[in-house]
C-alpha cells in the first residue's frame, strides 16, 4: 500500500487535547485506530475518562471570558491566521484523514481539507458580522436593542463519516461566536480533529478555547453532554443515538442542534438529461463509500426514463475503480470498518429476498480481501416499505424504483422519517420548482446532488435533526440573544405603574 501518514511522529503524548496540549486519557481502556484499508491498527490510544471530560470543560471555561471578550475583529483575525496555519498542513490533513476513513487521497485532498480551509476562511470573516435587530423607541417610552452573545462551554459530539469537516462545522462557528469548545470525536477516527486543535493553538487560539477529548460515547460523551458546566450540546450523528443525547441535554436544559442520519431521494423526472442524472446518481451515491448523510439513496425514476436509468447507472458503477485510498487513481476506498461492511452486506443479502441486485452487492476479494471493502451496488425491485429504502444503509448502496406521475415522485420522496437533502432533476423549471417546494428536506438540489458551500445552511427537517451548521445561520444555534430596554422618561412614576397605584 502506498505512502502512508505516519501516526506515530504526531501523537506520542496522547490523544486527549485539553488546554492547549496533547496529554493521554485516563480511562481503564484503550482503542485503536485501524486502517479500514488494510485491518491494521495504525495508532493505540488511552480514552477519555470523565475526568478527562471534566478537565477540558474547566479550561474551555477558565478561557471563556477572556475569548467572549475579545472583539469581532480580535477573533476574525485568529480565524483567519488559523485558515492558514490549515493551508499549509493540507497535505498531512489529506493523508491522516484517508489512512483513518479509507478515503481515497483525491476525495480527501479536493474536498476534505480544502472545504474545511474554505469554512475556517468563511468563519473569519463571519465573526466580524453577527446581526441583531435594529435599535429602536419600540414603547415611546424606552429604547430597546437586542445583544447577541455567546452561550458558554459548547460540547460537541461528532461522527466518523466527515471527521475534520465535521470538526470544523462544531468549533468554528462556536468560537467564531465568542464560545468555547469540546469537541468529542468518533473513537474510530480522532486524528485529524486533534490535528485541527493543533493548529488553531499554533495560530495563536488561546489555550482551552478549543479542546478534544476522544472517548467512548456511553462514557465520554454522554458525560459531557450532562456536564453541568456545558451549556450547549450539538450532536451529529445517528438518530437513534442523537435521541439518548437530546434525552441526556434536557436534564440539565441545555440548547441543542442535532444533525442527524439521512436517506436522500434523488427524483428524476421524464424530462430530464438521462446521462447526467445517471452520473449524478452514481457520484452522490458512491462519495466517501456511500457513508455519507446526504448521499443519494433512493433514486426514484419516472417510468419512461427507468429502464435506461438502471442500465446506464449499473454501466457507470461498474467502472468504479476500487484500491488503495493512497493511490490518487483509487476512485472507491473500503468503508470506515469490517463491521461496517457486514452490516451494508447484511442489508444488501436481506434484500435478495425481495428485489434485485443489478449490480454488486459483494466484495471484491483479491487484493483487496483484507480491507472493508463493498462493491458499489445498486438494487431495484425493493417495495416502498422495505429496509433498503426505509432504513439509513450507510455505503454504497443504492436502490431505483420506478415511479408514475409527478404528485406520486413526490409523495415517495417524502415517505421516510428523515429530511436531510433530496434532488429533483428535470429541465423544467416548474416540475423543478414545485419539486423544490414540496420535498421535506434541508436541502434541495436541482440538476445535481451533494455539493455543499461554507455559505449555505446545512440541516434537517423531521428525524434528520434540527438547526443549522456552516453559514451564518449557524450562529442563532451558538448565541443567545438578550433584550437590552432602557427607560427614557426619567420619572419615578412611570405611566405603566397605574396598573398596581392606580391614580395615586
Ligand atoms: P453514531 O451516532 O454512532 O456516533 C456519533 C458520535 O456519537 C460518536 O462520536 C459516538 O462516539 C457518539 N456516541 C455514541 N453513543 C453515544 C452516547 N450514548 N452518548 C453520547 N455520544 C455517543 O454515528 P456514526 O456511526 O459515528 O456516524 C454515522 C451517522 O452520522 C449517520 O447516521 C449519519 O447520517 C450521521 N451524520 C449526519 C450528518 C448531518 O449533518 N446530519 C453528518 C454526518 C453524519
């Protein structure tokens, strides 16, 4: 296998990044990092105790006065130094986040690190820009204004699919907005989100601004998630798990943004250019092996375009080259883990049950037998209600089914309890409006399906969670907005008082 990250020059002190230096953890139990390409542990590492949680929310609070109290423009200009500090390290960025995910060195270089440079850039300037309402005479009486301030110690959890951009979406907009962070990341893949710390410290972020502690999730997180000291949480990742930390946050009333799983519908139209949604669906279903939130999962085909669809997209599947994630030809790497891989198979041999598998539905062997590597697969036949299309599979799966009219494409797109993204083709602009309009999700996309950008809101409808991370809508997740109202009469009985002294 090709040139790989070395772990080992990077994380000698530990895995745990609290105050602004690397430390081990405390727990009684330790984990490894495996390369998913291989099945070799590339780095062992000690985890997170509750202790350790406690000491990195004692100095994200010892530094948030300090850090609140810096101005806009004290903060943008840290967050544009550490925009740069990320820039030159993108190539070991790229490298530790291909050898932890199995992501292919191309993903990882032209979306990963320089999306998550962009979002860091966006944030610099953002910080300068946090809005409230005008000031005003609201009463005739009073002048009235509204502060926009930071929330306190953010606790943040967050998943293995994305986990540097995942790390940036968590802490910039939090300390852009003047809080401080913990940030706790997958077991699976903590490298890059404590490579991230690093550099905003190197960038001259006060220490305890930005913390991580790498832990397991029953122990570290749902620690710093009831953490009374924590006065916000924001989760990405599964439903099921997002319900036990919004059950957890509500102990102790915190505010929180949950980003959520996700089952994109992607809906073509009978109008649409056939070859353009055929290579849409491939790339927004294959993208970092499928295990994507947003990734197109469902791809419902109007009738007279289906049969040529499934063909031309079980053609462009098969082209997919599979390998090495280091090799910058390598178009698909192995999922995230071997547990992973059984559990998309265990969906995938289920539905032989039931439908087709046109394409796939293995995997590939040979030189590849040792990582978690899967096919690209794609399935027809399925009936609405069955696991392939109900359920989150989380890799590169996916399923075709025909559909007849307008209002029934629709009304399938929107029958599944998530509502992250979805697409509509067609070269109509009004099926494409409409379709926009009516599809649930947080992200519509016509003509194309997976795009992101640091501008937009990112965030679901229905099980897919709530609130937004990227742009500056993700602000009213990380402020709160207090009502300053200064009275303007001077006298000592207000008008108002009448209603407890009556005329006297
Ligand atoms: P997961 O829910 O298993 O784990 C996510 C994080 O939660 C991990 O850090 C994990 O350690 C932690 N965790 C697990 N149990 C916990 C508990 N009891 N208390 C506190 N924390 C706990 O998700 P995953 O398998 O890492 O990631 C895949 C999921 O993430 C998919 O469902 C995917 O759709 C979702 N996701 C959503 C978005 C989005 O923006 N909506 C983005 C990326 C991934």
């Amino acid at each position: 296998m090709g040139n790989r990250f070395q772990v080992s020059d990077h994380f000698t002190d530990g895995a745990q990044y609290i105050g602004g230096r690397l430390r081990p953890g405390t727990a009684d139990e330790d984990h490894s990092v495996v390369d998913p390409a291989t099945g070799e542990s590339v780095y062992t590492y000690r985890l997170a105790s509750a202790g350790d949680v406690d000491d990195a929310v004692a100095a994200a609070k010892a530094a948030f006065p300090d850090w609140a109290g810096a101005t806009p423009g004290e903060r943008s200009d840290a967050l544009h130094r550490f925009a740069g500090v990320l820039a030159e390290r993108a190539e070991d960025l790229a490298r530790a986040e291909s050898l932890q995910c199995g992501k292919p060195i191309r993903l990882t270089t032209e979306f990963d690190v320089p999306g998550t440079v962009d979002n860091t850039a966006f944030f610099a300037g953002a910080a300068r820009h946090l809005q409230g309402q005008s000031a005003g005479e609201y009463s005739g009486d009073h002048t009235s204004y509204v502060r926009r301030e930071p929330i306190g110690v953010v606790g943040s959890i967050a998943p293995w699919n994305y986990p540097l951009q995942m790390a940036a979406w968590k802490i910039l907009p939090a300390i852009a907005a003047g809080n401080t962070i913990v940030l706790k990341p997958a077991e699976l893949t903590p490298l890059t989100s404590l490579m991230f710390a690093q550099a905003a410290t190197d960038a001259g972020i006060p220490d305890g601004v930005v913390n991580i502690v790498t832990g397991a999730g029953r122990v570290a997180g749902e620690h710093l998630v009831g953490h009374p000291d924590v006065a916000m949480t924001s989760f990405t990742g599964s439903t099921p798990v997002g319900k036990r930390v919004a059950e957890i946050a509500t102990r102790t009333v915190k505010r929180i943004h949950l980003e959520l799983g996700g089952k994109a519908p992607f809906v073509v139209f009978d109008d649409a250019d056939l070859e353009a949604a055929a290579h849409g669906a491939v790339a927004a279903s294959l993208i970092n092996s499928g295990q994507d939130c947003t990734a197109a999962t469902r791809a419902y085909v109007q009738r007279p375009l289906f049969d040529a669809f499934v063909e031309r997209v079980a053609e462009l599947m098969e082209t997919v080259r599979l390998g090495d994630p280091a090799d910058p030809a390598t178009d698909l790497g192995p999922l995230i883990s071997h547990a992973q891989r059984d559990r998309v198979a265990g969906f995938v041999d289920r539905a032989r049950g039931y439908a087709t598998v046109v394409t796939g539905g293995m995997a590939p062997g040979g030189e590849l037998e040792k990582g978690a590597y899967y096919r690209p697969t794609l399935i027809t036949g399925a009936p609405q209600d069955s696991e392939v299309v109900q359920s989150e599979i989380f890799g590169p799966v996916l399923v075709a089914l025909p559909f007849d009219g307008d209002d029934e494409g629709i009304r399938l797109a929107n029958d599944t309890p998530y509502g992250l993204a979805a697409s509509a083709w067609s070269r109509d602009v009004y099926r494409a409006n409409r379709a926009t309009r009516e599809i649930k999700a947080g992200c519509v996309w016509v003509n194309d399906h997976i795009p992101i950008i640091s501008e937009m809101p990112h965030g679901g409808y229905k099980s897919s969670g709530f609130g937004k991370d990227m742009s500056a809508y993700s602000f009213e997740e990380y402020t709160q907005v207090k009502h300053v109202m200064f009275d303007n009469t001077a006298v000592a009985a207000k008008d108002w008082h009448r209603t407890i002294f009556g005329d006297r």
